[in-house]
C-alpha cells in the first residue's frame, strides 16, 4: 500500500502555508517506510495516487512539490498525470 504523506513548506516571514512538499510513502513489516525503489513503484498507481492527493490539496493551497527519479521523469504516463495535477 503507498500513500503520499504531506509536510507543509512556510512562509516564515508572513507564518503561513505556501504548499506542501508529498512524501511517498509505502505500509510493509507493520510501519510507514520510504520505498525500496522509487522506480519499481508502476506509474499508473503513482501518477492515480498523485492526482487524488493533489485533488485534496488544492482546496488547502496553490502549491505542491512532488520528487521523482529519473526513470520516473521519463515516463509519459507520469508525466501525463503531472500534466493533469496541475489542472485540478
């Protein structure tokens, strides 16, 4: 099971919320954990889980960061929901 988990990225001038940086997250042995391989992670259920959480976060701020690698940065179905998270 992977899950994005959110820190929120301030405006220590202002103290507020800017946007959130999305951390992957995946539940084995019991616990939340970072990956074994970022790649391994099949980009149609990264790219559905990246779009359902920047659904919720858009009604919160107008900005997100979201790592990848660059297997993932090559490949179109991600790219293509890189694309549509910044439409919802």
């Amino acid at each position: 099971m992977l899950r994005f988990f959110i820190q929120p990225q301030l405006n220590t001038i202002v103290d507020s919320v800017i946007g959130y940086e999305m951390l992957i997250k995946e539940y084995r042995d019991g616990t939340w954990r970072m990956p074994a391989s970022f790649s391994a992670i099949p980009a149609h259920d990264m790219a559905e889980l990246l779009i359902a959480t920047a659904k919720e976060l858009s009604l919160k701020v107008g900005s997100v960061s979201f790592n990848v690698d660059r297997n993932q940065i090559l490949d179109d179905q991600l790219i293509h929901a890189l694309i549509a998270a910044q439409t919802v």
